[in-house]
C-alpha cells in the first residue's frame, strides 16, 4: 500500500521541483488502484495552484519522461488524457 505521507516528505530525485510534486500528489489522489485517473488540465490546475496551463503541461511532461507516470493521449473533442501513476517508482 502507498503511504502518501511517506511519499510526500520523503527524498525526492533532483528534477523534482514543488511544481512536479503538487501535480503528482493530485495524480495520486485522483487514481485509482491501478494507479489511473483522468482529471481535466482545468482541474489539476485548479487543485495544485499553479496559475498556467504551460506549467502543468511541463511538470506532467517531466514526470512521464522520468518515468513516474504514463499519459494516454485521448483522441476526441473534450475527453481528458489517461494518467496512470506508476506506483512501482514510489
């Protein structure tokens, strides 16, 4: 089982900035226990106070390409990516 509290106090790699961190503890909230969740970019922005869609984007962008998560991209008008936290990297 994940200890959020564990994770959130713990070391953390030297790429991860508090940025990645809000945006990765909304993921983890947000996921389910297969570690998914598809929350708009409206609400991740709204929950981790961060004030630009561009920041978000490059703090899920830095997580996927440090392998912390994987994105789905959906194809459609409206429907939000898949984000899937991947749980082993905690």
């Amino acid at each position: 089982m994940i200890k959020l509290a564990e994770f959130i106090t713990g070391d953390k790699p030297k790429w991860c900035n508090p940025s990645e961190m809000n945006v990765m503890v909304i993921l983890l909230v947000l996921a389910d226990a297969h570690g998914k969740s598809s929350p708009k970019l409206s609400q991740v922005i709204r929950a981790s106070g961060l004030s630009q869609v561009s920041s978000v984007r490059r703090s899920m962008q830095k997580l996927e390409a440090n392998g912390w998560i994987e994105i789905t991209h959906q194809e459609g008008i409206g429907l939000p990516n898949v984000y899937r936290v991947k749980l082993d990297k905690l």
